[in-house]
C-alpha cells in the first residue's frame, strides 16, 4: 500500500468525469471509478457518477 501511495502522490494523474472519459472513448465496467491508463491522455483517474440533487439512485430510468 506504501508503494502505491507513493507512486500515486508523484504521478502526474489526470482526473476525468465519466462524461469526459466516455466522449475521450473510455467506458469503465458498471460505472464504478478506477485508475487507467490512455494512450492519448497517460495515467487518468474516472471519476464515480455523481448522484443527482436530493440524492437518488444513479440508474437510468427504464
């Protein structure tokens, strides 16, 4: 865990919301957040989906 911190504490990590990431063509499994690396980009951090005013469910209405 150290060595992650670490690599992450002087890493140049670009942070994107999923709609950034979804228009750069980046999809993450279920939504959830994660640490990836694209080609165009270099290390970029998806951030989770933010929840609507008031609160709420993130799923789409079907």
């Amino acid at each position: 865990m150290k060595a992650y911190r670490a690599f992450v504490g002087c890493a140049y990590i670009t942070v994107l919301s999923q709609a950034e990431a979804k228009a750069k063509g980046v999809v993450i499994e279920g939504g959830r957040p994660g640490l990836i690396y694209v080609p165009t980009t270099g290390l970029t951090f998806v951030q989770a989906l933010q929840l609507p005013p008031g609160g709420g469910s993130v799923k789409s209405g079907s």
